[in-house]
C-alpha cells in the first residue's frame, strides 16, 4: 500500500493498493488552503482505508509543476510522514498521474496536459500515448508558458484544475511492479522565487 499526496493544483492525499486499487480518497480543488486541509485529510483517509503507517510501503509526492507556495506544502508534508514513518519518499511528476488516468479510461493519442500556473501562464506536459504496462509516455515537459505559446495544437488537451492522489499512487503501483522510472526528488516551480538574496549590506546612516 501507498499513501499518495499532491498540492501542485488543490489538495489531494489518498490511500492506494497495488491490488485492490484507491482504498480512500479526498480531494479539494481549493488553491489557497493547502496548509489548513492538508493534515485533517491525511488522517481522515488513513482512518477510511483502515490502515496503520507501518503497512504501508512509501509515500508518493506529486514534484509539481505548481505555484510554489501550494506545492511546498504537500512536498513537505509527504516527506515529514516519509521520515516519521520511515518509509521511502517516491516522487513523479503531477501531470504523468493526469494523463495517466485519461489512457486508463480508453482514451488514445497526443495528450496535451495543462494546469494554472498563475500570472497569466501555464503548466504543460505532452504525450504521444502508452508504454507496453500502460504509464504514459512523457514527450516533452513539463514546461511553462503564455497560453498563446502553448505547443502541440493537434493534441488532445485537458485543462485540469486538480490532480487525483489516487490516479498518482496507481501510477506510483505500476511504475513499481513494472520497473519503471520515478521522478527526481525535486520540485518542479519552473519558474524563479520572487524573493532574491540581497548583494549586499545596507549602509548605515546617522
């Protein structure tokens, strides 16, 4: 079993078994309260799927992309619950768990990924289809850009404003049984912080 968080759009935090699938899941598509809804919706899906800590394997983080402020939080929470439990951390891209679950639904082709990165921007990640287990086949991005700049016209596109914890464990599950890659452990903001390392003192005047 998995506990599955992301934080790169709402805030979704799921329970998944290889076997049996998504035991519990709660999703809120809310992008300004991640840091108030993160803990009540960790424990209640670990009540509803009846499970202790220690049964599970890992803890998958979606890396993002996403805003900065949301994304750190489920980042960081996945790792504190990873560390207290003592259990691995397995990151993968949020936007490989979007298109994974749009191919798992029978759907076929180019698939343009898309979430608000705010500022007048978008996230995106492209698709050419699925590998022989079924993961989707990542093409290029995830990238950041103007929504007129977007790429990849005659793809389908999906415009997602939440990305299910549960599809990202499933993923996470197959990705295991198949020997597939994960993600790099590190978040994907795409974009520079806007607080910047002062150069210098200040000069103190009387």
């Amino acid at each position: 079993m998995l506990l599955a968080i992301d934080s790169s759009t709402g805030t979704s935090v799921a329970v998944v078994d290889r076997d049996r699938g998504v035991l519990a899941e709660r999703t809120t598509g809310d992008t300004m309260s991640h840091a108030e809804v993160v803990g009540s919706l960790l424990r209640e899906v670990m009540q509803e799927a009846g499970v202790d800590a220690s049964a599970l394997s890992g803890v998958v983080c979606g890396m993002g992309p996403g805003p900065f402020t949301g994304l750190r939080i489920g980042i960081a929470a996945a790792r504190v619950f990873a560390l207290a439990a003592e259990k691995p951390l397995v990151p993968l891209v949020s936007h490989d768990a979007i298109a994974f679950d749009w191919y798992r639904s029978g759907n076929t082709g180019g698939l343009l990924v898309v979430t608000d990165a705010r500022r007048r921007e978008l996230y995106w990640s492209a698709y050419s289809g699925v590998d022989e287990h079924g993961a989707p086949v990542r093409i290029d991005g995830p990238g950041l850009a103007k929504p007129d700049e977007l790429g990849h016209s005659d793809f389908t596109r999906i415009d997602a404003t939440t990305v299910s914890a549960g599809s990202l464990g499933m993923l996470a599950e197959l990705l295991y049984s198949t020997g597939g890659s994960f993600a790099a452990d590190e978040a994907l903001y795409l974009r520079s912080p806007d607080a910047k390392p002062s150069l210098g003192g200040k000069r103190v005047t009387a």
